[in-house]
C-alpha cells in the first residue's frame, strides 16, 4: 500500500492535479446531497491552494478578506509555514488559524 504524500513534499504539478480531483469528488459529494463530505473535500482544496501560495505575500499586521465569509475580515498577527494566525475583526477576538489560501486582499489594506 502506497502511503500518500504530504502537500509540502509534492510538486507543483502534483498539487494541480490534487485540487482538480478533490474539486471532482467534492461536486459529485454535493450532487449527492453528502453535505458533510462535500465540506471536507472542500476544505481539503483549500489546504492544497496554500501550498501554491508564497507565504511572503501576506504580510503581519495587515487586513485580509476572507474567502467564503464576505463582509469578515482578519488582520494577521503572524503566518507559520500556509497559515495565518490572528483574529476576525468584529468576532470574539479569539486567535485562530486559517489557510493563507483562504485570505484575500481587500482594495486598500488598515492596521
């Protein structure tokens, strides 16, 4: 039995082709009605874009929108490795981690 890899160990090419099966599975799951596996292979996508993204594009202190959760923010306290760690502006100010694939850029970034 073939142990899988790691996102970290792949290639470019190999997470491309990842996201594109777990894209696949997700909307069969969806078609399905299979709501909870459809979350899972979703955010499983979702893990894998990070790996796609450089982690030097996002940067401590600024506001990120947050894909999927329009009109929230987060401000970023410090990144470790395709994670974020901060908080949600207007949320319970609790710390938190999301996928730097999660984050987006809004037009004009604030401390």
């Amino acid at each position: 039995m073939q142990q899988e890899k790691r996102y970290s160990e792949m290639t470019r090419y190999e997470i491309q082709q990842e996201i594109a099966r777990l894209n696949e599975k997700a909307k069969k799951a969806e078609q399905m009605g299979m709501v909870n596996e459809f979350a899972v292979l979703e955010r499983k996508a979702v893990m894998a874009k990070s790996y796609l993204l450089s982690p030097d594009d996002f940067k401590s202190g600024e506001l990120y929108g947050i894909e999927g959760d329009p009109g929230f923010y987060f401000k970023i306290q410090y990144l470790n490795g395709v994670f974020a760690w901060g908080y949600r502006l207007g949320g319970d100010g609790r710390e938190e981690a999301l996928p730097i694939a999660m984050l987006k850029k809004i037009e004009q970034n604030q401390s």
